[in-house]
C-alpha cells in the first residue's frame, strides 16, 4: 500500500465517521420524535376514555329523563 492508498484510505474512514455520527443525530432526534408521539397519543388515549365515560353518564342521564316522561304520558 503506497501513500496515495493511505491518505485515501485516511479520507474515506473520516467520510464514515462524519456519515456515522450524523446518521446518530438522526437516530436520537427520531427517538425523541416517536417518544413525544408515544406520550401525545397516550393523552389522546385517555382523552377518548374520558369523553367516552361523559357520552354513558349523559345517556344514562338522558334515558332517565325519557322514562320519566313516558310515565308522565302513561299515569
């Protein structure tokens, strides 16, 4: 291997780390990424839970209301 092979050899490696620590940059920023949208969807999760809850509660509260009435109609 002559001098003109290394220093190519030289060059070619410092090209790979430079490639290799971007490519971790991008693959931290990525995880931090697909954490917020863990957590963000978690709360839409919960968020769906509770208003879930609040429809059978106003339902129940509805159907309620309705039978007093048909037994208004009916007495």
């Amino acid at each position: 291997m002559n001098n003109q092979d290394l220093q190519t050899l030289d060059q070619l490696i410092d090209q790979l780390i430079s490639q290799n620590n971007q490519l971790k940059e991008q693959v931290l920023a990525l995880k931090e990424q697909n954490q917020k949208l863990i957590d963000e969807n978690e709360t839409l999760q919960l968020e769906v839970l509770e208003s879930e809850e609040k429809q059978k509660e106003f339902s129940s509260s509805l159907s309620g209301l309705l039978d007093k009435l048909q037994a208004q109609q009916v007495g």
